[in-house]
C-alpha cells in the first residue's frame, strides 16, 4: 500500500472506530434512560470546593469531606478499584474510587417526577472520559504524595456523547482549536489562563479610567453612517424602517457627540466590526476602548496611554518586561519620535527637505510601492509605513501625522501639512490611535469632503459626510482629546499569543 493509500485508511480507520464509540455512547445513554436515571433532568449539584483549593489547602483539609464537580478527563481502571482525574474551572485533581463506595441512591424532588440518581462503582465503570459527574468525599494523599479525593458518592451530570478527539491531550491543530474553542479549553490549560489574563486586562484598564474621573458609557452598533475611521462596513437593513444600516468601524462619532453635549471624560469598551482582511492581528469583529476628554490635547492622551499600560502591566503581571517570540518588550519606558524624524533615523529619509517631486524617486530606490499620484504627506506616511512601522519593537510613540491620513485630527501649530496626531508601537504592530480632536466645523466639513471623493474614486475604506457630526460640531466641540487602544493586540503582546485568535474566544472562521 502506498503513503497516499495508507492515510487514507488511516482516515477511514479512526472514522469507524469513531462511529463505533458514538453508537457504544448512545446505547449507554439510552440505557440510563431506560431506568430512570436520564442524567440530563439533574438540575444542580452543590460544590464546596474546586479543585485548586483542595490541592493548595490539603493541610487544612486533609480527612475532610469535601464535594467537587468537573470532567472526567482520564482514568485507570484497576479491577475493584480505580482512579481519574477531575478537570474543573481551576484545574485537574485525582479521584480515587472503589467497589465500597456509597451504592444509596440519591432522591430529588421537584415539580416534576422524583429522579434517581445512582451512584455506585459500576455505574463508574459505565461513564466515559468526557462525562461531567459531582462527587463527595474525604480529602487524602496517595503512597506517591498526591493530594486526592477518595469518593464516597458519585453523580453523573452529563454525559459526553460526543468523545473527545483522538489526541486531545495539548491539541495542537489550530483549526480544530478555534472552532471548537469548547474543546481547546478542555484539552490546553494554557489557553483558559490567557483568557482570564484578558479579563483582568480588561478590569484593570477600566479601574485605571475610573479613579480619573472616566465615565463608561455605550453607544450604537447599528449606524446610518459608518464613520470615525477609515475601514470597509458591515452592511445590513431593518425590515420596519426599510432602511440600510451599518455595523459599527469605530465608536468616535457618538463619544464626541457626548463631548457636545456636556460630558468631559467618556470611555467605552466594546466590539468593532470592519469588513477588511483577515491576518494574525487582524480579525473582522474586535475589541477597542475609546476614550475622550474635554480641554485635554494629544501631549495629555500620551501620558494617558503610557500611564494605563504601564499600570495594567504591573497590576495584572506584576512585572514591564514581556517576551514576545523572540523579543522581549520593555514597558518601563516609551520612546517618541515625530513621524518626520522616524523615517529619517530608520529609512535615512529627510522628508524635511524632500518634495512630491523628488521624493518619489527616493522611495522607489528603497522599495517603496507608489501606485498613485500621491502628495508629500502621503510619501510621507508610505515611507514610514513601508520602512519604518515593522522596526518599532520597544513602545514607541510617532506624532504628527500627515493631514491626508488623519481627517479627524487638529492641525499642527508649526506645520499645517501634518496634526496633532499619535500613534503607538510595539513588536511593530500600533497598539493605540490618538489625537487633538478637530473641532472646527467649517475644516472638518473640508476634510469629509476630500474623504468623499476619495471614496467615488475608488476608495472603500474613505469617511462619509455625516450631516449630523457636522451640527454637533457647530453647537460647540471644546479642545478634546481622544484615543482609541486595540484590546486584542495588547493583549496578544502581555501574553505572548501569536495570532489574533488566541485571545478572541471565537474568531470568525469559514465554514466547513
């Protein structure tokens, strides 16, 4: 048989010994219902402890009945007697169980007809790896020095129809592992802790906000018009209105409005969604924050910036140096560079005394990709682009952005060619967008405008007009600051992930 062939069986062997288990599943869970004892009318089971208490407290628990609840997640049967590990939301814990264990049945009542719930040491023997089942007993160690539980009671609360796939202990196919995120959860520890990590992230960035006076606040997903940033939207229609919609790209708009309104420091938390590629950092619905203050500009959003990381590393890690991959990110400190001096230190490009017409040249000498007539603030942002963005490994803020890629931002005092705008880097990747706030309506309906014929020439991703931002502008925006921060690439660096995925609980993915 050839190597072709021979997968191919392989395939199909694991295929029927699949089948075979599904069918042997089945007919234990019929089984079950046939007397009585259907599992799945079980409606709450009483737990005193989860697994890591009773391993990081065996002194003070030791000979101390104790009731857990989890997955069985592997087993070593020993004729009358055996012993399994118990997987719950802290960790995993060995049960010992044998042929004395308390055979009485357990009755609950209900509305509903009284259940019997067995319990003995062959219906142990029945369950399956994959089964959730809730046990009592007395906490022990074994001969070998493990802390375990010798049950005295056992319950079975669900049961695995399904097995666990072959080979699930440290699951290492990614696309089995992001579709079913349910099972890479059960099989790497490791991922759960990320996701916990996140949580706290998150929790941290908010206190950070809150004890300056921030107020969370929440506005649309479904908008009129998708503003606030430059990406392609999610199209759908309300049926009753008979009107097109858009998922939100940015929650900007609506936070500004605040500002207008008389709130001077609003933040949200939330989920964005833009119709655009898919990369390792990119994914078509993610997380940001976005946070404005009144009477604030971009110098202040930087400390802002530097000052809620700095606190979300300490507070949750305990520590400012990272590893990423191969390099390790310093937190301690940020750099800051004008967009104008970073490419002259990285690309060797004054664009200082460069022009739209020598200024070309150059960048194609440097590999830079020029597909348009384009002005000296666009080369400009091409070159630091290109050449510049991969190479900011350490926390590096660039400020002064071309007025052409930033049409929500206030102008530069010193040179109107650029704004009062920042961006931070790290590993190479932005991590947060900020800015002085324009707030002149008469410049930012310029710059719409300008955006408009972008968007009939071609441009997707180009801001639309939006009527009713202009007027709010015109009741009166006060100097303001914002920022809007990339809580899933911040949180892929501050736990070493190497895909977007790894920190999205259920990243979209193509349907089988």
């Amino acid at each position: 048989m050839d190597k072709q062939n021979k997968n191919v069986q392989v395939e199909v062997d694991t295929q029927v010994d699949t089948q075979k288990e599904l069918e042997v599943r089945k007919k234990k869970f019929e089984a079950l219902q046939g007397v009585d004892n259907n599992p799945f009318l079980q409606s709450k089971f009483e737990k005193s402890h989860l697994a890591s208490e009773i391993l990081g407290g065996f002194a003070q628990l030791d000979g101390q009945a104790v009731s857990i609840a989890g997955r069985i997640v592997s087993r070593r049967i020993m004729g009358k007697a055996s012993f399994f590990h118990l997987l719950d939301e802290s960790g995993k814990i060995q049960v010992y169980i044998n042929s004395e264990v308390d055979a009485a049945a357990k009755v609950k009542s209900g509305a509903r007809k009284e259940v019997n719930f067995r319990g003995s040491y062959d219906d142990f023997l029945s369950f399956d790896i994959g089964d959730i089942v809730g046990l009592s007993g007395r906490v022990f160690k074994t001969k070998t020095g493990e802390t375990s539980v010798y049950a005295s009671e056992i319950t079975l609360l669900a049961k695995g129809l399904l097995p666990l796939p072959e080979k699930w202990h440290g699951l290492t196919d990614v696309d089995t592992r992001y579709r079913q995120r349910y099972v890479d959860l059960i099989a790497n520890p490791q991922v759960k802790e990320t996701f916990i990590y996140r949580s706290k992230i998150i929790k941290a960035m908010r206190d950070y906000f809150d004890a300056r006076g921030f107020i969370e606040v929440e506005t649309p997903v479904l908008k009129t018009i998708a503003g606030g940033a430059n990406a392609r939207p999610f199209e759908t229609h309300h049926k009753t209105l008979n009107l097109k919609l858009y998922l939100r790209i940015a929650t900007e708009i609506h936070l500004k409005k605040l500002i207008v309104g008389g709130f001077e420091k609003v933040y949200e938390i939330g989920r964005i969604f833009r119709n655009e590629g898919m990369s390792t950092k990119h994914n078509p619905e993610f997380t940001s924050v976005e946070l404005y203050e009144a009477y604030a500009d971009y110098n202040d959003i930087i400390a802002l910036t530097e000052g809620v990381i700095k606190y979300i590393a300490k507070t949750v890690f305990d520590k400012f140096v990272f590893k990423h991959a191969d390099k390790e990110i310093d937190f301690s400190s940020f750099g800051r560079l004008t967009m104008v001096d970073a490419v002259k230190q990285y690309a060797g490009l004054d664009f200082s005394k460069l022009t739209e017409k020598t200024a070309p040249a150059k960048l194609k000498a440097k590999g830079v990709k020029i597909d348009k007539e384009v002005t000296w603030g666009e080369l400009l942002y091409l070159a630091f682009d290109q050449l510049v963005e991969p190479q900011l490994i350490q926390p590096t803020f660039i400020t002064h952005y071309p007025v052409e890629v930033s049409p929500l931002s206030k102008k530069c005092r010193v040179d109107v060619r650029l704004t009062e705008r920042f961006e931070l880097f790290a590993n190479g990747w932005e991590i947060a967008n900020a800015y002085s706030e324009l707030n002149c309506p008469y410049d930012q309906r310029t710059r719409f405008e300008s955006q408009e014929a972008k968007r009939v020439a071609g441009d997707s991703e180009a801001l639309r007009l939006d009527e009713d931002f202009l007027k709010a502008l015109e009741y009166g925006l006060p100097p303001t600051g914002g920022l809007g921060i990339g809580i899933d690439r911040l949180v892929m660096l501050l736990t070493n992930s190497q895909s977007i995925r790894d920190v999205i609980l259920f990243p979209t993915m193509r349907p089988l």
